[in-house]
C-alpha cells in the first residue's frame, strides 16, 4: 500500500468510527474506555492522523457492533499472498537436509535435475544402498515400530524446537517412500498412508520453524502419498493445513473459503469435517463475523462430538494432545479475541487451559499466549503479565514461530503501558524472545 493510500484508508477509518460512535451515543472517553485504549489516540485515528491497527480495529467493531464492517476497511488485501502461488514455485524442487559437525542442520531447496546430477552418494558423502529395503518391508514388525517411532516424534514435537524434531521427521519421511517402494501391496498401502502422515507433520514443524513455503511443499508431498495409497481423508486434511496458513497471513476470505471446501464432501469421517468446522470459525472471527463464528463453532462441537479419537490403521490426523470438545472450546477462546472480546476469549482460555496435559508445552503455549494477550487488550494489565511469564517457559523452549505471532501482538498490545512497573519488569525477556532465530 503506497503512502497516499495508506493516508486514505486511515482517514476512511477514522470517520467511519467517528460516525458509529457518535450514532451509538457514545462519547470519546466512553469508546477509549471500553476498548482500552487512550482517549488521546483514538481522537487522532478519527480524525485520519494515525492509523488503526487491526486489533483496535476489531474491539471497536465489537463495541460498537459494527459487524466486521470496520475490520473489513483496515484488513489487507488477501491476494498479495496466496499459498497456491508459493506452492507452482516447488512443483521441480527437493528438499536436501545438510548437516554441520557442529551438530546443526538446514533444509535447502534443490532442483530435481541437480539431486539426480550429483547423485544421492554425493551428498551424503557415503552410499547407504536398498539392498535391506525389500527385507525390512516385508516384516509384520516394520510398520507397528514407525507407528511407535511418531507417536514418539510427536510427543517430542511438544516439548522442543522444530530444529530438534525436523531431522528425525524428514530423515524417516524419506525411508518409509523407500521401504514402500520395496514393499507389495497391501503393506506397500500401509507404509505410504504412514509416509504421509510423516511428511504431513513435517509441514506443521516447517510452519512452527517459519518456513510456510516449505510447510505447503511438505503437505503437497503427504498428499501425493496418501493418494497413492488410496488415502482421502489426509488429501482433505491438507486444505485445513493450507488454511492455518491463509489464517496466520490474516486472510479472513482464504481460511473460510479453504476450510469450507474441506467440509464439502459429507463422506469425509466427521473428525476432519469437525476440524475444518474450527477452521472456518478462525476465519470468521478474522472478519469479526459474529453469528457465522457461532454457527461453524457449534458445528464443530457436533462433528468432533460424534467422531471418537482414534483413526484405525495409523495415527491420527491433526491435532491429538486435546480430545474433540476441549480443542473446540479453545478455538472458541481464540475466536472470541479476534470478535473484539478479550474478556470472554480469557475467561474461556482460563477453563480449557487448566484441562490440556503439563507435557502439552506447545499447545500450552499457543493457547497461553492467546490467553494472555486477552487479559492485556482486556486492560487486566498485571495479570496478564504474569501470564506471559508463564507461557514464555514454553514458548522459550518450543521455538514457535507461530505462536511469536501472538507475543509480538501481546508486546505492541503492553507496550501502551510501558511505564508501568511489571511491563518493565517483563519487557526485556518477552522481546528477547521475539528476537530468538526461528528453528
């Protein structure tokens, strides 16, 4: 957006506000008080010489009951960053792990035709050889232990940095393509339907690492594998990833539209319609959409209510730390802060935090630093530092990149009380913890 426009859209903002406001009845002070923010700073959003950011946009919008009408003129334009883009960009790329003595490791991209050029022996400086790959397939006991090995993974995937689990992820990824190339059916279905959920969760920890490029690539690659083996429901799964992209990006329009399309089919099992249901209601809340929130929140209330937990023959798709119902009443928490209720989101986040395992850091985490930015554009100011000091135990540890979405918000959302003691006190670590290099 070029400066003019910037100027323009500010001082549409500002207007539009004013002209609420004033039909509401309310006065300035009355509006700064019920959204937290000085008096000073919204008179200078009325009248265009500051711009609104998109958190005091939406608790206006609440306040004021303005149905997403003022979030929609300060929301960007959700064409400048669409995941289908960055996804034709990989279409002729692999993903090489390189490895330092030191013990450190990256992801570099690599055109197909450069892997086959070099040669597999070339870059990993020794041939390891198939010759035990058809072997190892054909034994009852080789699909149960990489079973085992990611319900390990992802165990470990809630205590530590992407950068931790990311090797082991890709590194077993890569020998489960291979073993079910060895493999005859229907133990080759087996090992490719497990491939994908490996590569599937390695899109999530590249998101967690930053890299959402990368996450659609890893997704695009675990649906290859479940349609090679017959497997729908993570080719449909793959949209409610693409979608937790779009909703990072703050595109309202892209998440609905993505979670809606993985709710089209009713054959699709009732956890995954359940868990696009949730989808749909973040992308709602994005717009400040009320009644639309509600209804795709009850929705999947219904759906992950119905649907138990387990998913035969492989682990389960999507998150498994929180069961159905707790996952839907977080998401709601989630939802309420983006409607422009920050008192309601922690009320709700203080219930369903207190029900998610110690060992869940990262979902503690996630949710943590959701809750506490509740309490501070709730104006609960001491409170919610001594929330954040919690949640910055695991964020520290988790390496999220994600999750420092909500605490760059939480320290812009503070730093309107910066003089005060306890946001001093807490400023230093939650900033040094914005600045760690992500996984």
């Amino acid at each position: 957006m070029t400066e003019g426009a910037g100027a323009q859209a500010a001082a549409s903002f500002g207007a539009e506000l004013r002209r609420r406001r004033i039909a509401a009845g309310l006065s300035l002070a009355a509006l700064a008080q019920r959204v937290h923010y000085s008096k000073g700073h919204l008179g200078k959003i009325e009248t265009g010489d500051k711009p609104a950011g998109i958190d005091l946009a939406r608790y206006c919008d609440a306040a004021l009951d303005a149905g997403g009408q003022l979030v929609a003129l300060v929301t960007r334009d959700p064409s400048a960053a669409q995941p289908g883009e960055a996804a034709v960009e990989h279409d002729a790329e692999v993903w090489v792990m390189s490895m330092d003595p030191d013990g450190s490791s990256r992801l570099v991209p690599m055109r197909r035709r450069e892997l086959l050029t070099l040669g597999a022996g070339s870059l990993l400086g020794l041939s390891l050889g198939a010759q035990g790959m058809p072997a190892a397939a054909q034994q009852e006991a080789t699909v149960p232990a990489f079973h085992a090995l990611f319900e390990q993974t992802r165990k470990l995937g809630q205590i530590t940095s992407p950068s931790v689990v990311l090797p082991t992820v890709i590194a077993q990824t890569h020998t489960l393509r291979g073993l079910a190339a060895s493999a005859s059916s229907p133990t080759q279905a087996e090992l490719l339907k497990l491939g994908a959920r490996y590569a599937e969760y390695a899109g999530w920890m590249t998101q967690e690492a930053g890299d959402d490029r990368g996450a659609l690539w890893w997704t695009r690659s675990a649906v290859e594998m479940a349609t090679a083996a017959g497997d729908t429901e993570l080719t449909t799964y793959a949209l409610i990833r693409q979608a937790l992209v779009t909703l990072y990006r703050e595109d309202a329009a892209g998440t609905v539209e993505l979670a809606r399309q993985a709710q089209a089919d009713p054959r699709t099992p009732a956890r995954i319609r359940g868990l696009a249901a949730s989808r749909e209601a973040q992308g709602h809340a994005l717009a400040c959409d009320y009644d639309e929130c509600r209804r795709a929140l009850d929705r999947a209330a219904t759906l992950l209510a119905d649907s138990g937990e387990s998913a035969p023959g492989g682990p389960v798709i999507g998150p498994a730390t929180v069961p159905g119902p707790g996952l839907t009443a977080a998401v709601e928490g989630w939802c309420l802060h983006d409607l422009g209720r920050p008192q309601e989101a922690g009320e709700v986040l203080d219930r369903q935090l207190a029900h998610i395992p110690g060992t869940a850091r990262r979902v503690h985490a996630r949710f943590g630093a959701r809750r506490a930015l509740a309490y501070a554009a709730a104006g609960e100011v001491d409170h919610a530092c001594t929330l954040t000091r919690q949640v910055l135990d695991g964020a520290e540890v988790v390496d999220s990149a994600t999750i420092r979405v909500d605490l760059r918000r939480l320290a812009r959302t503070l730093s309107r009380w910066h003089n005060h003691q306890p946001v001093r006190e807490l400023y230093p670590r939650l900033t040094a913890a914005l600045r760690t290099p992500l996984g």
